[in-house]
C-alpha cells in the first residue's frame, strides 16, 4: 500500500486532516482546507539548533534583562505604534490593502535607519532593483548604506544577510519567499510558515530587526495560516481605503509595547508622511448647521482624537429597512437603536439608517455610544446639534449613561481644540480638570439628547 503523499491543510490556522472537509476542525472556519504535499511539513532543515543556538537552560533569576536599546525609523507615527522604535532582533509584519503604502513606508524605514550609521537590507520578491530604484528616488529614500536585493530564495536571502549583516531587514512580500527543501509553491501554507520561523531564528540569532510585508484576504485579515500571527513578535495593519488620503496604522500584537497605539499618515507625492495632529485633520472638513453630524473624544492608547460621526436617517420604501455603517460595529448600531426606540420612542423600524466615522478611523469604544445616539436623533427629527458641543459617554440598555474612563484627557484636547461645551456621564464628576468649557452632566439618554440638541 502506498504511502499517503499529500494532505489538506487549513489556511487558516494550519490545521491537518487525511481528506478534503467542508469545515476546518481546528478553527471551524469553512472552505479553508488546500491540498498540499505531505512532505512539506517535515522538519525542516537547519532548525535543530533552535532559537537558543545549543545552550544549556538557566535559572531565570540568572537572566540578563537588560533591553537592547531601540532605533528610530525617523517616523514619530510609526514609532509610536512600535513602543518607542525598532527593537534589534523583533520580527514584525505589516499587512495592509494593495496600493495602501506598505512599501513606501517600509523603504523609507530603511533608508532613515540608514542614516542613523547601520546598513539595512530591502529585499524585494516582487520587483527588480532598479525598479525599487526608482521608486526610491520619488520618495526621496537613497543612502548609500542601503542595500537592495531582488530575490525570492531563501537560503540566498539568509546568505546575503549574514554577509552584509545589516541592522534592518525588509522582506517584501513573504507570500513571495520560498524554501528549495519545501515541495509547495510560494505563498502556500507550508512555505509562509516555515519561511517565517526562518526568519525568526536569523532575527533572534544575529539581533536583527526584520520586518515582513504581508497580503490580505478579502475580508482584510492576513494571508497564509493564523500561526503566523504567533510567530512574529508584532503585526501592523494599515486601516483606510487605499484611494483615500489618510491612513492608519494599528498594531493588533506587539510583545514589546502597546497594542492601543495608532499612527495617522497621510499619502503625498514623497510617501506616507505623519500626521502630527490628528484631531485638527479629521474635523477640518466638518460641515456646519448639519443635522446628523456630532463630534465625540475618543482615546487611542495615550492619544486622545476629536472625531466626527455623522448618521443619515430616511425612509424607506422597502422592508426589511438597511442598516449600514462604516468603521463601527453594525452590532453596536443595532443595539443603539434599540435603546432608542423602547427608551426614547424614537419609530425607526421604517428608516433606513448609515452611521459613518469621518477620516475612516475605527472606533470600537463605548464612549462613542452617547455620541452615536446624537447623531441619529439629530438626523431623524432633523435638528442640529447645539454649537461647539461635544458628546461622550456610554449607553446601558436601560438607557442611562455610564461614566467612562480617561475623562481628563477627554476635555483637555476638547477644550484645545476650541470646543465650549461637552456632556459627560454624570457619574465622571469626581476628579475633573479645571476648565472654561460648560460641563453638562447627564444621568439619562433623554436629557443628553436635550443637552445636545437645539
């Protein structure tokens, strides 16, 4: 009897099974099981030694914890998003949309960390060198301690870096590497995987900073199988629409910062530039005198943004009525307006309703509950809201409002910005900042939407 040569393997989480299934037993996710050989997954060659290079354990109180110092990619977004900068021998991934600027960005964090005195490595599976080239001169990222390489082999990869050893390694794109040991093609389940545990021993042996460009799916989470996400030490991912003129970087793992961090870019002639102050570029374009629009204080981590949601409310001539919203949970919408017909007796199960968040940033906060509420009220009876006010603070099902957390930081960027008046949780009173805005305080759905309405 011959031996089974192939199996199926989940693109997904990687997990294995003898015959082809409808749905992956490992992460239950359907029509993700591929075909692939079996040999694929055998051991592959040169990782006996490990992460640990052959030595022997140690007791832990015997542990040198002192921290590599980090270098900066001359980009304070991105920096920040990191924890501070790059930290020699972390291997990160950067996922985004096509065309979104992931190498633009990581070309340009080459040619800064270049400047800093460290040779740095671009290597590109998907164009040639002059190619990269040109695109280099256009972003204005030449120095002559950066090096360019277009190859897609592994084992020749590894060669070049070990002979350069640069300080920072760009992998563009690791769906484009493979391994000559590993019978699959480029961009399969087994090659990702085991390209990506490469790279990890040659970041974590030699103290190199790698950085890996990765594709989407179309539901935009990262190709290949999830375990990727458990090899690397951070993923980034670009948020925005690739036609749009903004965009935000956002790390969903980071072992050495924080993961509530967000960068803002904006994309220009050079490349992805910073956007120091966020919260004057998202309200910058805000109509006034409109019905359905309310700005609400959100905090990303240590970051505090200004952001505007705007809601359009209308009849509708077909049943069941839509509900659409962009870049905040549709759940949250749906349980929002349920709040506001059983507690408000607002009738809006024949309107169709679209919730968005201008300057296409995610907000997945309860703070913006109270907002959210504004907006839609304001569109449905058609009245503004009152000038200069913003709105925060979360909504229970029984319709009261909840206090929220970092309610100082909230009302000093309102208040820089020029706003007057803000409605707060009533139970955030304890341990406010002084401040000339008009602070309202509020117990109830009702009376913020009679605090924030004409």
């Amino acid at each position: 009897m011959n031996k089974r040569k192939t199996a199926f393997f989940c693109q997904e989480c990687g997990a294995e099974s003898a015959k082809w299934l409808g749905k992956c037993p490992g992460c239950g996710a359907w029509n993700t099981m591929v075909e692939e050989p079996l040999t694929a997954h055998a051991a592959p060659k040169g990782l006996s030694v490990g992460l640990s290079d052959g030595q022997s354990a140690v007791p832990i109180v015997q542990v040198d914890v002192k921290e590599a110092p980090r270098f900066h990619t001359g980009s304070q977004e991105l920096d920040r998003v990191l924890g501070g900068g790059v930290l020699p021998g972390s291997l990160s991934i950067i996922v985004g949309d096509p065309g979104i600027g992931k190498s633009s960005l990581t070309i340009k964090v080459c040619a800064n960390a270049a400047v800093f005195g460290g040779k740095t490595l671009y290597v590109t599976g998907e164009e040639s060198v002059r190619q990269v080239k040109l695109r280099a001169d256009r972003l204005g990222a030449i120095h002559e301690n950066l090096y360019v390489l277009s190859e897609t082999n592994l084992e020749y990869i590894e060669q070049q870096v070990l002979a350069i050893k640069p300080g920072l390694l760009v992998i563009d794109s690791i769906q484009t590497i493979f391994k000559p040991d590993i019978q699959s093609a480029p961009g399969s389940i087994s090659q990702v995987r085991e390209c990506a545990v490469q790279l990890l021993r040659l970041a974590k042996l030699n103290s190199i900073a790698v950085f890996l460009v990765g594709h989407v799916l179309k539901d935009g989470t990262l190709a290949g199988p999830r375990a990727l996400e458990h090899i690397v030490d951070t993923v980034l991912y670009f948020e925005g629409d690739r036609n749009a003129q903004y965009r935000v970087l956002r790390a969903v793992k980071n072992r050495f910062g924080s993961t509530n961090e967000v960068g803002l870019f904006e994309m220009r002639n050079e490349g992805l530039v910073d956007v120091p102050d966020a919260s004057k570029i998202f309200l910058s374009e805000r109509p006034l005198d409109v019905p359905g629009s309310i700005v609400v204080p959100t905090v990303e981590g240590t970051r505090p943004l200004l952001v505007e949601i705007q809601a359009l409310v209308s009849a509708s001539p077909f049943m069941p009525p839509r509900r659409t919203a962009d870049c905040i949970d549709i759940k949250r919408i749906q349980l929002l307006l349920a709040v506001l017909e059983k507690r408000v007796g607002m009738a809006l199960g024949t309107s169709d309703v679209y919730v968005k968040v201008a300057g296409s940033i995610k907000i997945d906060e309860p703070a913006a509950d109270l907002g959210i509420i504004v907006a839609l009220a304001s569109s449905f009876h058609n009245r503004n809201t009152a000038e200069g006010t913003v709105v925060l603070g979360e909504v229970g099902l029984a319709g009261e409002v909840r206090a929220i957390t970092q309610i100082e930081t909230r009302i000093r960027e309102t208040e820089r910005m020029g706003f007057k008046r803000i409605v707060i949780p009533k139970n955030n009173r304890k341990g406010l900042p002084k401040t000339g805005m008009e602070i309202i305080e509020v117990e109830t759905v009702l009376e913020g939407l009679t605090a924030a309405l004409h």
